[in-house]
C-alpha cells in the first residue's frame, strides 16, 4: 500500500511525495530487472544454438509468473530480444495484461532519421520504460555512430532509459560513450559479461571502475552463470566479480536480474537467485531492499 499526498514545492509544481508505507513498515517490492519472453522462431532466434535446446521453446508470462511467486519476486522488467519493433509491441502487449510486468525495455532504430516520431509514438504506453540494441553483436564502433549518438539524446529528451549489452572487450568504447552523456540514465547488463569461465578479470575490473565513475550508469548483477562453465560453476566462481561490482557501483546502483529464461542453459531460476541472495546476506535489510528491487524501482521509474 502507497498512500501518495503532493505539495507545492518553490518551482510551483507538485513535486513532494509522502509514502505511509515507511511509517507501516512496509517492504520495497522485488523486482526481477532483467527477463525476457518469446515465442520461438528458429530463424529469427538462430542465436539460441543446439547447445542452448533447453530454451528452444516459447517463454511467456505464464511460463514465469509461478518462478516469480516460488521465489517471492513482486514483478519484473521485459527486455527486448530481437532487433524489432515488431518485439516492442510485442512486450507491451504482453504488459498490458499481466500486472507483474512493471516495465518494457524495447527496441527502437535509434539511427532512424524520424527517431523523434517513433519515440513519440510510444508514448501512449506507460510501461514502457527504455530501450535496448545488442551492441555485444555490433561490430567496432557501432557506438560512435553519429546517428546513434543522436538517438541517445532523443531517448533523453523523452525520458527513456537505455541498456547497455555488450561483451567486457568492448567495455573502452562504452566508457567513450557514456562520457558523451552525463545526465542520461544507463544501466550496464549482465556486469559487462566478462568471461567467468576464463577467469577474465583484470582487465575487465579496470575497466567497470572507470565506467562505475559515471554517477549516472548502473549495473545488473544479471547473466552471470550464462558466462560461467555451464555444467560445473560454483557459487564462489562470482565472488571475486560482485565483490568488485559492490565497490565500484555500490549498493544504490546495482540491481537483481534473472536473464530468465537464458539462465535455463546453466542454473534454474532459484539458483541464479540465491548467488546473489546468499552474497547480500551480509548486507543491512534496507540495502538488500534496495539491490533487489529499489533500484529498479528507481531506475526505471516502476
């Protein structure tokens, strides 16, 4: 229950927001900040291989909520999987009639020359919340395009997010490019996806604390046993990384992800979860409150 009451504040709007829920003792909710949903098409879906045949099948909402339920997550984040608009629709459609989506990250052509028209066009849909390209696929440089670069500031200028999913190599190029955008809001996916089973590290911490030094980009603790040995990770495998990510980002800009149903190929649904349940154990009720669903919360405007 949020009881909201609104004030005059010195600009003359009403900006002041009083929740009861901190005088009930009410907890934040959970949020899953990171999931996905399909209906398979071997072709379009060519990068689920043979090796990933545990999710060469649809995944859809009912198909997630009794996971959510089981492991006591409130709602989640709907992030694009494919490289259309047609995926967007798709996503909000699928929001639009299940309430445990809170929010949509879509797909939008960013270099499109009407980048402003379409993102106006999504405005009639409060759940959607950003967008999403996969860099990690894109060739060197994709992300000192000029016309991306233009689609950047128009996400700005209509208060949209934007994920940012690359492989750790290519981690230089972001940090050029968030430096390009002090004031817009960035999340980082899957902590960069450093390659977990090789033991890659140095080169990836040097680059996450040069990204973390940018107030505005968060980071998902998400996707990490898809980056681990599939068939033989332990929980101790990710110590080394989310030690690093908490000191470099903090407990106020990190946020829970389940890469569901990408994680099926590695670990279930409660296995991802409890790597980082059972490493914030250590932490204040208030900051766990935050990791696991805060964030989020704040991040993407829920």
């Amino acid at each position: 229950m949020n009881w909201v009451l609104k004030g005059w504040e010195s600009n003359g709007k009403w900006q002041f927001r009083f929740r009861i829920s901190k005088f009930l003792n009410y907890k934040l909710l959970r949020i899953d900040s990171h999931q996905h949903f399909w209906k398979y098409n071997p072709v379009r879906d060519s990068w689920i291989t043979d090796d990933m045949k545990v999710i060469q099948r649809d995944f859809l909402p009912d198909d997630l909520s009794p996971l959510l339920v089981a492991n006591r997550i409130d709602g989640c984040v709907a992030v694009q999987a494919n490289q259309s608009e047609e995926e967007t629709l798709f996503l909000l459609n699928l929001a639009e009639h299940h309430q445990f989506i809170k929010g949509v990250v879509g797909w939008v052509d960013l270099k499109s020359d009407d980048i402003q028209m379409r993102l106006s066009n999504y405005l009639r849909f409060p759940k959607l919340k950003g967008f999403r390209h996969i860099v990690q696929a894109e060739k060197e440089g994709f992300l000192m395009q000029k016309k991306f670069l233009t689609g950047i500031k128009a996400l700005h200028n209509f208060n949209y997010t934007y994920d940012i999913l690359v492989y750790s190599r290519q981690l230089e190029e972001v940090i050029w490019f968030v430096n390009k955008f002090s004031d817009h809001k960035f999340v980082i996916d899957h902590i960069a996806k450093p390659s977990i089973k090789d033991l890659e590290f140095n080169s990836w911490a040097k680059n996450i604390s040069m990204l973390a030094a940018f107030e505005n980009v968060s980071c998902k603790l998400s996707g990490m046993v898809t980056e681990a040995n599939w068939k033989g990770w332990r929980a101790g495998d990710f110590k080394s990384y989310l030690d690093f990510a908490f000191e470099s980002f903090g407990v106020k800009r990190l946020m829970y992800g389940s890469d569901w149903p990408v994680c099926m190929v590695a670990a279930t649904y409660n296995q991802q979860l409890s790597i980082v349940e059972d490493y914030i154990s250590k932490l204040s009720s208030s900051e766990k409150e935050l990791v696991m669903g805060g964030n989020a919360i704040r991040f993407y405007n829920l």
